[in-house]
C-alpha cells in the first residue's frame, strides 16, 4: 500500500443515464427511456449518494463537473439548476470550475441551452458524431445534419466552450467525407473535438451485427486527412482522441488522464479516490430502478483497493494516453509509489522506441503514441 | 482366488475404428455383472478424456470378466483391447502377446477394413486363433454375406463359425461369449515353476507410482512377494496385484495364464519397462520372455514449452508419458528461434497429436510444435552414412554426396467405386502401384510412396475422397536416393532453423511459395514490416511480406471503467504470449505447423 503526500485534485462525474433511443455503436450505461423522465426523483437520488461521498471529498474544491450520459439534455434546465445547487451547497468549487454537460442535437431549444448556462454549465458538449446525413442514419443517430448545424449555433450563442464529439472510419466512409465532416465542425465555431475512432464494442448492436468498416490502411488514409485537417485549423491534438484550441482542453478529462481523484454519482458512475487505504474504486448499480430506489445508502455495485501494481499500470493507462506524457514526479504524486514501481516496463518501452525520457518528462514517442496499446501493456502486472 | 487354467480366456478385439468394439466391450461386462448401471459410464474401457472424445483407443486397457457360462461353468474372461488406428499397431502387437486369440469385429455395413486387415495377420502369425464377428447386423445397410465374403477372401479366414452381434443391443454377444470359450484356446503354463511375467503397459499414477499390466506366462505372482525386473536387476516389493473389473480389484494373487496388475512402489518413471519380464529375486527364472520388438519411430518433430520456463516440467512430461508409449522417443534440441526444447519421434501424425493434446492437457503445458518430418537418409563426401531426423541438422550440399528419403509400402482397401480418385491420390504422391486385386466388392492395392508424401495429408484426403469407406495400412520399406534440397525459411532476413525442411527439389518452388503464403495468413500484422523469404541455399525462390498494423490504441479510456479496457488489453497480451518473439518479429505457434498446412490448404479442392 502506498500513500500519497498530498491528495489529488477532485473532481465530479454526474450520470444521467436516459436516451430517447440506444445507438447501435454505444457501450455506455444508457438506457431507453419509456414514459416520463424521472427527472425529480433522480436529482434527489444524486444528491442523496452525493452526501454520502462527502467524506471521501476530504474538504477538497471541485475542480470540475462533467455530467455525461446517457443524454443529459433531456433534463429540464430546472433539474440541471436543482443539481448544481445542490452540490455547490455541499462542496466547495475552485473560482474557475469548468461544468460540462452533454447535449444531443435532437430537437434542442435555445431557451433550454440559456437554462442550462444560468444553472453554472459553462461548457457544452454536443454528441453530433457526423454532419453526414448518409452517416447520421448509418449511425443510428435520431438527429438530422441540419439538426445538428444549428444544435452548434444555439450552442455558440450560450456558451464559450463547446465541443463536439465526432466519429471517423464508419461505415462506406471515404477520406473526402471523413474531411467534409470536420470540415463542417471547425465551421460550426466548437473549440473542442473528441475525434474517435469508430470501434466496435461489446455489448452492442453493430456488435452483434457488424457494419463493413474501412479496413486498416482505407482508416489510416482517413485518419491521416482528417488529423491534418484538425490541426491546420489550429487544434492541437493533447490526448489519443481529444482535440482542443489553446487553453480549451478538457480540464475535467484531463484530471482523469493525470490520474486525479473523482466522484462519481449516478447509475452506473465510477469514482476513484486516494483513501488512507491506498486507492479506492468504486462503481454505482447501473440499472436506473435500482439506483433510485438505493441512491440514499450509496447504491454502490463494486468497491475496491487498487493494489500497488495495478496501481502502477493504471497510472500509465491514463497518463500515457497524454500525448505530451507526464511530468516524472507526479507519477509518486498520484500513486504515493516511487517511478522504480514502472520498472522494468519503463525500461523495456523507452529501448523498444515507445516512450521517452527527457528533462523530468516522460512522454510516449510517435510510435509508441500509435502503439499505445503495446506502450500500456508493458505495465501490466 | 484364481482360475484354473482350463477355465480362462486372454482375449483381444481387432476392430477398424467406429466398428463397435468399445460398445462390444460395454456389453460384455455388463453381461458379466463387471459394473451396475449406475457406473456404466458409455464406453468405460475408453478411459483417457481424449479417447473418448476421439472415440478411438489409443493405449492397451484390461478387463477381467467372470462367466457363467449355460453348461454350469464359471469362465475368466480377460479382455485386453487394442487400438484400432494404423499409428497405434505396435500397442497392437504388445496387446496380443498377452492373448490366446482374438475377435475380429466388422461392422455389417462397412465391411473389413485396411488395418483389421493387418492387425488380423499379426495374430495369425502370433499364433492366435482368429474368430470373425460381424457387428451391428441390426443396421438395415447390415450385409453379413458380402461381409463374410470379405472376411474369406481379404483375410482368408474360415467364417462359418462367424458370431453376428449386434453390440447395441446386445442381440447374439451371450452367443458370442459361449463361441468365444470354445474356440479361443484356454492358456497354458506352469504354475510351480520359477515366476515369468511380462509387463504390457505401465503407467504412472502419482499416488502409488508405477502400476504395471502384465501377463502371467508361468509361476504364481503373490502379493507381498519380492519382484526382480529382468532388465534392470531391480528388486521391489509386491504391495497390490488384482485385476480389472474394470475397477481394480485387488487379489492375493495373480496366476500362470492370468492378467491383471501389479503396484510395486516403483517411483522411478523407467522402473518397470515395457515388454521387461518380471520375476522373483528368490527364485528367478532362467531367462526372460521374448519380450516386444524395439520400435522405430518414424516421423520426427520439435516440441517446444512455449513458456522457456516450462522446459523443465516438459521434460517430465515426456518422460512419464514414454513409460508407456515406448514408441515416443525424445532428446533435447535447441533452436535458435524457439530456444530448448525435445526433438521427439512418433509412430505417425495421429501419435504426434495424441502426444501433443495429452501434454497439453494433461500437464498443463503449452507447447510450439514445429512440423513433422521423416528422418532422411545421406551419405556424406566422406563415405559416411547418416539419419537425418531433424532439417535443421543436414550439413551443408558440398559435404552431401546423396540424400535419400523413406518409402512405405502402403495397403490400400477401398470399394470399387472409389478406386479412381485413390489412384489418382497415390499417383500425385509419387506413388508406383505394386498390385491390385479385387475382392469381393472391395479393391486391394499396393503402392509405393515416399513416406514424405503420406505423413502430410494423404490419409485425411484418402478419407474425404473416398468419403471414409477407404482403410490404409503402411510399412517401411526402404530409403532411396532422390534429388532433395533444404528449404529455408528466413523471416526478416534471418533463417528460422524450427521452419526449413528437406523436399523435392521439383516440389520446392511451389512449397516455398505456399509456405509463405501461409506464413504471411497466419502471423499478424504487427508494428513493422515482417519480409518472408523461402530459399535453397543462397537462393531466394519465394517472398511476401506482412505488412505493419498502422496503430494498436483504444480510441476512448475514460477513468471510468478502467476494468473493461484493461481486460482488452489483458487480452492483447495473453495473445502476444502464445507466440514467440523472433528479433522483433511475433510469430504465433500455427506458424510453425505452416510447412503442414500449406499443402492441405491449396489442394483440398
């Protein structure tokens, strides 16, 4: 066990687990929704499981507050505005939080988005995925592309930041379209893209059923053209699949790759937290009925103590996904482990040509950015 | 208490494979109350997990029957089964050594087959008398006649005794047992005189170290009795003889003319070898029994702990597997690409993989096998004659004045109809007919094929295009010079020692163009380029490349749920490890078997 000299910065992750309809590519705890949205009685639950977090918080300010979904745009701007007054009536924030919530283009109204930005949000998050209508019906999505163009302006008249989240390499996609949708989202005015890599993932429908993806040198052309495209516009690319304008990167992910603490509330959330006892992780119920009716003792599903290998590897896991890596010493800062405990997987990585080391900066090299998966796996325990 | 002579039977059942002879087996010892119904697990005598997935035998089991016969007398009936698979005729012939005569099982619909066919004429010539029973008469493509014609005219043996059984239902197999008594001849031997008894099989049970399978030739074999081993002058302590019921039931002791085991607190895993002869070290015998012919083994691969840590407990494996599979032959080899491992000999491909499963299952280890070869023949420049068994020893072409490969003769057995794809099977092996002669409905025939041809993939192809009716038998016959080249395999420019082995040069270029062809299906795109190259000497004769992945990274990690992702990559990992690290290049174990595979691949059409 390990323990750390001072507590990592906090942060707060706020589950709203509704959908009007499940994509065919998600693998998130969202959930259909039928009938009427409980909005009243899951806010009370969050803040009911809040109260019981409070301990763990250790008088710490939230540094940011990331509600994620799940759709939670389909919370009323008065939910939202019950939510956040109610955490900030039990926990401090730093002066400058970043609140993010996340919107789906379907059907948004302007007044909803000025709600919403009265309540505290500051930063929206629009799950547009492609402004190709061909794409947008491949992808399940219920929103049309001109749906999608003026979610963004409405956005833009509300708030400062706003990131869009957008796929690549799905299905029939061809470089000129994957350019075109960037394309359209540098237009729209987002000073953030989380750009993925559309990828299979269990438990899904295209699962289940695959759709034919671009193969892997059809994706590399595409994800050549359209990397090129995000960065001339002036975005740097600071994670594997985050994209920011200067000073616009996501401070709430970022204190998830540079292994920060964080709440979690909500159906299906997880929580990390630096506890005497070392690291602890915790996961809620994911089912939105059996969240409700244990929100109030904590509704906790899973809760464990990271041992300190695995505490090692999760650093990396997170850490290394930063394309500009880490500072050495918040490796003991985080995980209360000296960097030897990366040994000899440090070692190995820096003599394949994955990782490099230079001036108390460790940093995954170019390859090892494109093999993170190998990068990361030397650490496994 | 032990039988008289006159009132036991040591019997075994020659049977092609799916005839009915573990079925027989199952009726015989229900018949004889062996077993209640509660414990008659389908096929008891199939004991090994994989024989009863494979549905064959592949070691010798024992079974002691009591048989009360219709005229009032109580018979031991011993039965000792046999495999039924051409790979396995040497576990045959230990089998029949401990036998006064033998059943031979042919199912109704299939008639005689290639290796009943062989197995038969051993115990003719091993003195046993032969009784034909056709099984499965129930069947309505049942045709005893044309069966009975085969049995007279391939085998040539008498079949108006014939039994008709059907082992399924049990219909005629009492009959049988009474057939049985009369026409199988009751042992002999003496039971005052100096103890002879030969070991059939041995096997290592961890609580009570070596338990041995023997046949009482002469004497008396009690329990407690101090035991000396004929070829190592080691002396043990009796602690258990019995017989199988199939459970073991242990006795006071094991007469002249019976079968059954012995437990000495052998713990050594080569202290009761078999084919060894045991005797009493007060009272010795003046000279061992015959004993079982040396076998040679005759297809030859390298296995390797895919974990070099494992080296070890593979070579505690084989041992304990070879105390009774004293066709498994093995030493150390090391390669420059798979690290330590055993050159180890085989009977044929279908021993190879038995081996193989078995010490994978059985020990837990997890193993690279490289492809299977025949040992080759050269005489070098200086006059010298040499076996060649492994590709990767044969010496540079200016020290080889000839190469020479093995030949089998091959019995073939298949119904007319199918007599022309056989043929054209044979002929694209290289092979040169020695006869042909049509019985019945069924055609003998003979060829002559480098045994190269056949180890790969004949039998399976001769099965598929005969669709199963075809039965194949072969035997060694003799090395004869060809033009064979060493094909090279070099991955990245370096020569993979576990991949080159020795063809004919007319064969070479399509082998080294299939084998990288495979090569490059089956080893996975990874960071860099992999350049494949198939050469002869200095010769480049075929190339391919693997192209490089263009990146392995997981698009979305969230802090979230960190388990989901870690298990992928987990995953990722555990892959990575099953293959072998050669320089920077990952090749998975299927690699090695490419050589194998590339024929069935491009010729299964």
């Amino acid at each position: 066990m390990s323990t750390v000299s001072q507590l990592p910065p906090l942060a707060l992750y706020v589950h709203l687990p509704w959908c009007l309809r499940k994509c065919p590519y998600c693998d998130f705890n969202s959930h259909e929704l039928r009938g009427e949205l409980p909005e009243e009685a899951y806010v009370t639950a969050l803040l009911a499981d809040l109260d019981g977090s409070l301990p763990a918080a250790c008088s710490r300010p939230l540094a940011a507050i990331f509600i994620g979904g799940g759709t939670p745009s389909l919370f009323s701007a008065a939910a939202v505005t019950r939510l956040l007054d109610g955490v900030r009536a039990r926990l401090a924030l730093v002066h400058d939080v970043e609140i993010t919530l996340e919107a789906n283009p379907g059907a948004v109204e302007a007044e909803r988005f000025r709600g919403y930005r009265a309540a505290g949000v500051n930063r929206l998050s629009i799950g547009v995925q492609s402004f190709a209508p061909r794409q947008l019906q491949a992808l399940g999505r219920i929103h049309s592309s001109d749906e999608a163009r003026r979610a963004v302006t409405l956005a833009r008249q509300s708030f400062d930041r706003v990131n869009l989240d957008l796929m690549y390499c799905l299905p029939g996609q061809s470089p000129d379209s994957a350019v075109a949708d960037v394309d359209a989202a540098l237009a729209s005015g987002a000073t953030h893209l989380s750009f993925y890599h559309l990828t299979i993932e269990p438990n899904t429908v295209f699962h289940a059923r695959p759709p034919v993806l671009p193969d892997g040198d059809a994706a590399h052309a595409i994800e050549e053209a359209v990397h090129a495209r995000v960065a001339a516009a002036g975005f740097r690319r600071y994670e594997v699949s985050a994209w920011a304008r200067a000073g616009e990167e996501c401070r709430h992910n970022l204190n998830y790759w540079r292994f920060g603490d964080y709440l979690g509330i909500g159906a299906g959330a997880h929580a990390k937290l630096t506890t005497a006892a070392g690291i602890v992780r915790e996961s809620r119920t994911r089912a939105p009925a059996d969240y409700l009716r244990r929100a109030a003792e904590g509704a906790i599903a899973e809760r464990r103590v990271v041992s300190t290998a695995d505490t090692a590897f999760e650093f990396m896991m997170n850490a290394l996904r930063l394309t500009g890596g880490f500072p050495e010493k918040l490796f003991s800062e985080r995980t209360g482990l000296p960097l030897s405990a990366g040994e000899p997987a440090l070692s190995t990585a820096i003599e394949k040509g994955l990782l490099e080391r230079r001036h108390g900066e460790i940093r995954p090299t170019a390859l090892g950015a494109r093999f993170l998966n190998d990068l990361v796996a030397l650490f496994l325990p | 208490m032990s039988a008289d002579l006159r009132h036991i039977r040591n019997f075994a059942i020659i049977a092609h494979i799916d005839h009915g002879k573990s079925t027989l087996a199952d009726r015989f010892i229900e018949l004889c109350g062996g077993l209640d119904a509660r414990e008659m697990s389908n096929q008891v005598l199939d004991s090994m997990d994989l024989e009863k997935e494979r549905g064959i035998t592949i070691k010798a089991q024992t079974v002691s029957l009591p048989f009360q016969a219709d005229d009032g007398q109580r018979y031991q009936l011993n039965l000792i089964d046999t495999p039924g698979h051409v790979d396995f005729s040497y576990e045959v012939s230990r089998s029949l050594a401990a036998c006064e005569g033998a059943l031979l099982l042919v199912d109704a619909a299939q008639g005689v087959e290639a290796q009943s066919v062989a197995n038969s004429y051993s115990a003719i010539e091993a003195g046993l008398e032969v009784v034909p029973v056709i099984n499965k008469i129930d069947l309505p493509s049942a045709d005893p006649p044309k069966v009975r014609r085969e049995i007279e005219e391939i085998i040539g043996i008498d079949t108006q005794d014939c039994a008709l059984v059907s082992a399924k239902t049990g219909l005629g197999v009492r009959d049988l047992m009474h057939l049985l008594v009369r026409r199988i001849p009751a042992p002999s031997g003496n039971r005052s005189a100096p103890l002879q008894a030969l070991i059939i099989d041995s096997w290592f049970d961890n609580y009570v170290g070596v338990v041995s399978l023997v046949r009482v030739v002469n004497g008396t074999l009690n329990s407690g009795a101090k035991i000396r081993m004929w070829s190592t002058g080691r002396t043990y302590a009796v602690g258990e003889v019995g017989t199988f019921t199939p459970k073991a039931k242990p006795r006071e002791s094991l007469c002249a003319g019976e079968v059954g085991y012995v437990i000495a607190g052998i713990k050594e895993v080569h202290g009761a070898p078999v084919g060894d002869t045991i005797t009493l070290d007060a009272q010795p015998c003046a000279a061992p029994l015959p004993g079982f012919l040396q076998i040679k083994p005759r297809v030859f691969a390298g296995l390797f702990p895919a974990q070099s840590d494992d080296f070890e407990a593979l070579r505690v494996a084989l041992d304990k597997l070879s105390l009774n599979d004293a066709a498994l032959r093995f030493e150390v080899e090391s390669s420059a690409a798979l690290g330590f491992g055993f050159r180890c000999g085989f009977l044929g491909l279908l021993h190879m993989e038995i081996v193989q499963e078995r010490l994978e299952r059985e020990y837990g280890l997890n193993l690279i096998s490289t492809a299977p070869t025949v040992v080759f023949e050269i005489v070098t420049t200086d006059g010298e004659t040499r076996l060649i068994e492994n590709p990767a020893s044969l010496p540079p072409p200016n020290e080889i004045a000839e190469v020479r490969e093995p030949y089998i003769t091959a019995s073939i057995l298949v119904p007319q109809e199918y007599i022309g794809p056989v043929m054209q099977l044979c002929v694209g092996k290289r092979g040169v007919q020695k006869r042909i002669e049509y019985l019945a409905n069924q055609v003998s025939m003979e060829y002559d094929i480098p045994m190269a041809e056949v180890v790969f993939d004949f039998f399976d192809r001769l099965k598929s295009l005969s669709r199963g009716y075809a039965s194949f038998d072969y035997q060694f016959s003799r090395f004869v010079p060809g033009d064979l080249v060493k094909l090279d395999i070099l991955i990245n420019k370096e020569r993979v020692d576990a991949l080159s082995l020795i063809v004919h040069r007319d064969s070479s270029q399509r082998r080294g163009r299939e084998i990288v062809e495979r090569l490059q299906d089956v080893i996975p795109r990874q960071m860099f380029e992999v350049a494949l190259q198939a050469a002869i000497g200095s010769h480049i004769i075929a190339r391919a490349t693997v192209k490089a992945v263009r990146k392995n990274v997981l698009a979305k990690c969230y802090g979230g749920d960190v388990t989901r992702k870690r298990k992928l990559l987990e995953k990722q990992k555990a892959g990575k490890k099953r293959m072998k690290q050669f320089g920077s290049v990952e090749i998975p174990q299927e690699a090695f078997l490419a050589v194998l595979n590339s024929s069935r691949g491009t010729k299964e059409s």
